[in-house]
C-alpha cells in the first residue's frame, strides 16, 4: 500500500479541509471521471481511487485513523474493501441520476400509472335528495380494445421492435459541458416510449390500443345530501395503464330549489301568510312539512315575522341519518288591500276604537286590536 497516493491529494484538498469541501471537490472529479462520460484508458481506474479517498475522509472515524496510521492503518480495523468496482454501481446511482447516466439494459419496463378520474354530474328531485335514493347512470370511459386485447395491433399481425431505440424506448445522447461528456436519456420520439411500432393498427382502436365504452353504474344516494354534493366511486373512473389502479369516479349532485321549502343544511325555512284576524284572535293552520301536512296552532296575538319551529321536521343528517334537522315556520300577517262594505265599517270601527295616537311599546297592535274585538264579541 505504499504506492498508493495520498488521499488528501487525490480529492486535490488540504488535510484542513471540512466535510462540505471534500464532498464537492468528490463530486467534481466523480463526474469527470466516471466511465460512462469519459472514456480514457485510466477513467476507471481514476474513478475507483477517487471513490475510495472519499469513502475514508468522509466517514470522521475513518478520517482520524487515516491521518494518524495512513494507508498502514491496522488490519480488520473498518477499512472498506475496494477490490471490485462494481461496488460502487449502488453508491453512485443517486449522484448520476439527474445526468441521464444509468445503464439500462434491454427495453426499459414503463412504470404502472393510475388511470384518469371522471366526473359526472347528477341532477336529483328535491325529495331524492332529502330521503335518498338509487340511481344507475350511464358513463363513458376507455377499455381495453376487445379486438387487439390491448396491443394496438390488427389480429394476425404483431408490433415490431422500434429501429430508433432498438426497444428500449429511450433515446441516449452524449453531451459536452465545462464539466465533461454527459450522457441526456429522453423518451424515444419514434415510439413514444414504447419500444415498439405498430405497423398494421388495429381497425377498431386505430392502434390506440382502447376504445371509449360505455359503462352503467348503480350509485346509492345516501338521505340529506345537498347541491353539490360530491360523492365518490372508488376504481370507477378510466383504467389504469402498465397494470397501474383504476381512477375514481365523482359524481356531483345538482337539486334543484323547491318552491315551498329552503334548505339551510339540515334545516327546513318555510313561510305562511295569515291575515289580521288570525293572528289577533289565534287559529289553527294547516302547514306543509317534508313529511307532510301538519297543524300548526297560532297563537292569539301572533306578530308578523314571528318564527315557529318544529322539531324533528327537517332533512336528515348525511352522516347520522337517525337524526334531523327541525323546520322553522315564518309566519307574515297579510294586511288587506280590497273590502268588503261591511269590512270596511268593521275596521273603521275597531280603527277608531283605537285610536289615533303612536302605540307605545306597552301593548303591541295586535294586542290592542284582541281587546276591541274581544269587546265587540261579548
């Protein structure tokens, strides 16, 4: 080992040198000597010493041993064995990546890719949407061409392997850079990265190697979804390519606003008219729930914009399904614009019973008019 040169002076580093130093000063020389980009008798050689000079400096423990015993150090005490450069293929794999430097051999396999999402959109009923339902749509994705099973190729003829890339579906080219030769691997554009030509396509696919099917599907809607709900189909969408995993499907649900009822997530808003003798004297109303029909009873003395609520009346709830929202009920007095001679004279009447003064905060308009008409009944 006495002929080996100083590892300081391989990686061109003063024996001060820290850790970021020696790293750079090995990146430099590794990429100029790596045998792939130079092609020099020595390359290899050159590369295999610069290679063991950074495995010593660049572990601390190794570095202190080196400087104290040299290339002497004691037998069995850690020092690596480079006595074979392929070795070194799995150390440097990183470092080359970004340079385009592997050494594929034969076609290179394509990685497996996920197949594409598709979207649907989906208009439901009001009711549908508040009580769930099922539904079966109609979709439109790629399949594999039952024809040609999926090789692009006519029945009776097969693919040929690319001249271009001889198979590999890649394209090698040597470089010149400030820091050496330097090896650029693109996608070959004769295959478009297949590594094989189709000669005859496939009449049905066109060489395309799928074919757009249509696809039926069963999707359950769940109680109390709302517009725009999305719902996912797992593995529904376009099929994977290279034995990757099919996409998804998103169905979006459209509903459509009902003439009666708003939604206010699991809420129902509703509105009813009743007229001024209703809401002085009290009554019982009939109310459309999403259930149906319910009787409502109005207090006497009832304010327009007075809100009731019942319980339980509202949609569902899409994640506990066993609970519901409540309906709230706006109640608006209607103030009468055509009479009757006698109603007229009636609210002429009650008016001048009243008064003509500001009502004071005391007792409401309705309240007052329940005493006159209370009067006038008895």
């Amino acid at each position: 080992m006495s002929n080996k040169r100083d590892y300081y002076e391989i990686l061109g580093v003063g024996r001060g040198a820290n850790e970021e130093e020696i790293r750079r000063a090995y990146r430099r020389l590794a990429r100029q000597y790596h045998p792939d980009v130079n092609k020099a008798p020595d390359a290899e050689e050159r590369f295999k010493e610069i290679n063991e000079a950074y495995e010593v400096l660049s572990d601390p423990e190794k570095r202190a041993m080196y400087d104290r015993y040299g290339h002497a150090g004691p037998q069995g005490a850690g020092w690596p064995d480079f006595g074979g450069f392929g070795d070194f293929t799995s150390i440097f794999e990183d470092l080359f990546t970004g340079f385009g430097m592997g050494r594929p051999t034969g076609r290179v396999r394509r990685a497996p890719q996920r197949g594409a999402d598709l979207r649907y959109d989906l208009e439901l009923e009001f009711n549908e949407a508040i009580f769930g339902t099922e539904k079966e749509l109609e979709i439109s994705r790629y399949e594999t061409c039952p024809r040609c099973g999926g090789s692009g190729a006519e029945p009776g003829t097969t693919p040929i392997r690319c001249p271009q890339c001889n198979g590999t579906g890649e394209v090698r080219r040597t470089q010149q850079s400030i820091l050496g030769s330097f090896v650029s691997v693109t996608t070959c554009p004769h295959c478009q990265g297949e590594g094989e030509i189709v000669t005859t396509p496939c009449s049905e696919c066109r060489g395309q190697k799928r074919v757009r099917t249509p696809h039926k599907v069963v999707i359950t809607i769940p109680p109390g979804v709302d517009d725009g709900t999305r719902i996912r189909l797992a593995g529904e969408g376009e099929p994977g390519v290279y034995g990757g995993p099919a996409g998804n499907l998103y169905v979006v649900l459209h509903v459509p606003e009902h003439p009666i009822f708003k939604r206010q997530n699991s809420d129902i808003l509703t509105e009813e008219y009743i007229n001024i003798a209703q809401a002085a004297l009290g009554a019982e109303i009939e109310v459309e729930t999403i259930d149906g029909p319910v009787t409502l009873r109005i207090p006497a003395g009832t304010q327009s914009g007075h809100v009731f609520r019942l319980q339980g009346k509202g949609a569902p709830n899409m994640r506990r399904p066993d609970r519901r929202g409540d309906q709230y009920i706006t109640v608006r007095v209607v103030v009468p614009t055509r009479l009757t001679p006698r109603q007229r004279e009636l609210l002429t009447e009650l008016g001048q019973s009243l008064g003509t003064n500001k009502l004071g905060k005391e007792k409401g308009f309705f309240d007052k008019v329940l005493d006159v008409l209370g009067e006038a009944l008895s």
